[in-house]
C-alpha cells in the first residue's frame, strides 16, 4: 500500500476561497474590512517567517493586518496594555501575540490578557473552556487544521474510531483530544512519560488515526504505523537544511492509508484557520456592536 497524501497545501486554498468572498460580503454589507493585529516583542528570527506569511494571507484574503512592535526588554505589564489598548479599540476584531516571546514575559498567561472575542488563536482559557462543551466558536488553529484535514477524507466515519495523538501540549495535543472526543473518537493521548516508559510504539501501532504533535524528527518508526492508518503529522524539525515532520515518511506511507507531508501537510491549513477564526470574531463583534 502507498498512503493518499492529505495535502493541506489544497485544502487551504479551497477554504482560503470561501474565506475570501465571505469577506467581500462581510465588507459589503457593514463597509468595513475585519483587522488582524498581531504584537511582536523583540525581533526573534522565528516569527519574522510567520509574520510574513499572515500578513500575505491576510492581505490577500482582504484583511487589514498592522503588526505592533514593543522593545525586546518591554515588561510583562507593558504586553498588558499593549493588549488593552486593542481589546478597547473597536476597530480590531483579531490580536494575536507572537511567539516566542523573551525570557521576562511568561507565554503561558498572556492569552488571558486577550478579550475572548478577539482571541483569534483560541487560547484564551474561555475559549478553550467552551471546546470541553462543545460550543466553541473559535478553535485552536493547528488542532482545527487536523480536524479539517481529517473531515477532507470523504471515506471517513470518525463515530468509535481509535485514534492515538502523540504531544498534549495546549497548542495541538489538548485541545485536539477534545475536539475528537467531541466527534465520538475513542482518544488516547501520548506524551513524554510514555515515551518514558518505553509504551509508545504499543500505543502508536493500536491507532486507526495518529496524529503526532511533538517536534522531535522520526520520532514515529514507520514500522510503528498501523496498516491503513491515517496518519497527520504536526511536527516540523530542520534537518540538514530540510523540514521533516515527527514521522519517518517514506516508511509511513508504505503502510498508512493517508499521511500528511511535511512540509505542506498541516502547516498551510492553521495560518488559513487562523483567518477563518478572524472572520468568525469580526461576526461575533459586529452582532454585539450593532
Ligand atoms: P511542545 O509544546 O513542545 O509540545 C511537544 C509535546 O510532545 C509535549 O507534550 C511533550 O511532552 C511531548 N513529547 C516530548 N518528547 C516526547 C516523546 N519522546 N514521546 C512522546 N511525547 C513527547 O510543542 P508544540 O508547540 O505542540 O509543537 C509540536 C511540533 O509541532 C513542533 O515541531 C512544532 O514546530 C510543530 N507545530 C506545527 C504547527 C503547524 O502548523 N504545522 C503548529 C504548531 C506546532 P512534555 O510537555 O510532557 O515534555
């Protein structure tokens, strides 16, 4: 067997199309177009690649995209007002804060700083609360571009499928076990004491659907992989000059029935779930505001 490719790269375009007359519509009927700003603090090398690619997306899905800049030594309560500011400003409906973030600021509880309703990446505790119950409108970009990818296969049925995710980070692992639960997916969830414990290839070989979330290149033994799973790797790793994804691919797609490649698999699908969020928000606030 040689695995279908889940081809993210496909899929964003399509839902980047929708996303793009939904706001011609959305500027059409309230004459305004929805805004994304996005604070950097310091100049790390790592977000200037992400910063580029939203503010093309944005750009080009017609979306206002400003980027805000504070100093690298910036205080923590600095970000704070910085978030404020734009959590008051009616005409943002997005913020996001760019990662990572230097050392005197911890990641982990800015995103509560953000007004849920402008929490485009869906990582303020409100938003990730409403996931448990199954009422989110916004959802965690990369554990929603999994979801999508998933959903693309028309063949799949995910009612009592066995899936096995690898990585419980709060980005990915968390909020897609959930996510799954929610679709009646029995879910079992890998992370570094199983590795630990020596029990991951025994998890991973069990998984009808494995999605694998950590960032360690071939991590995943392509022997490990069930016969005719479906296969998403999240993992981006530089190696030799080249990206590679968690899973040992060519091994994988022998035995797996889909698989995502990496680059091009999840990648291009967050940034465009992270825009149809945006719309979603705009929405929210426009029935709130009028
Ligand atoms: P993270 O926060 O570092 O989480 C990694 C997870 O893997 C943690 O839960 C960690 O457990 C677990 N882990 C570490 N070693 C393990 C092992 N040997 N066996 C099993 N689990 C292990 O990373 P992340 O932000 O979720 O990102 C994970 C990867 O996905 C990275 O390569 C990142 O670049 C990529 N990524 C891609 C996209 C995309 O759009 N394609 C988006 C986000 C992230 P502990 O926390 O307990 O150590």
């Amino acid at each position: 067997m040689s695995a279908r490719l889940l081809e993210g790269k496909l899929l964003a375009a399509d839902i980047k199309a929708g996303i793009k007359s939904g706001v011609e519509s959305l500027r059409a009927r309230y004459n305004v177009s929805p805004k994304l700003v996005s604070i950097q603090v310091g100049e790390n090398p790592a977000s200037a690649v992400y910063i580029r690619s939203q503010k093309k997306n944005a750009e080009g899905l017609g979306i206002e995209y400003r980027l805000e800049r504070l100093d690298e030594g910036s205080p923590r309560q600095a970000l704070i007002e910085a978030i404020d500011k734009l959590n008051k400003d009616r005409t943002v409906n997005g913020i996001m804060v760019q990662m990572p973030l230097p050392p005197q600021i911890e990641a982990g509880f800015i995103s509560r700083y953000i007004s849920p309703l402008k929490d485009i990446e869906a990582m303020h505790p409100q938003n990730m609360g409403e996931i448990v119950f199954g009422n989110a409108k916004v959802l965690p970009c990369t554990a929603a571009a999994c979801m999508e990818l998933l959903n693309s296969i028309d063949s799949l049925d995910l009612y009592g499928k066995e899936a096995v995710i690898v990585g419980h980070s709060e980005i990915v692992g968390k909020p897609l076990a959930l996510l799954l639960l929610n679709k009646f997916v029995t879910t079992t969830v890998c992370h570094i004491a199983t590795g630990e414990r020596g029990s991951l290839p025994e998890f991973v070989k069990k998984a009808e659907i494995l999605i694998v979330a950590v960032g360690r290149a071939g991590l995943i033994k392509g022997e490990w992989i069930k016969e005719g799973a479906i296969v998403i790797d999240v993992g981006i790793n530089r190696v030799d000059g080249r990206l590679i994804g968690d899973v040992e691919f060519e091994k994988a797609q022998e035995r797996a029935s889909y698989i995502t490649p990496v680059p091009g698999g999840v990648g291009p699908l967050t940034v465009a779930m992270l825009m149809k969020n945006l719309v979603e928000a705009f929405k929210l606030q426009q029935q709130l505001y009028t």
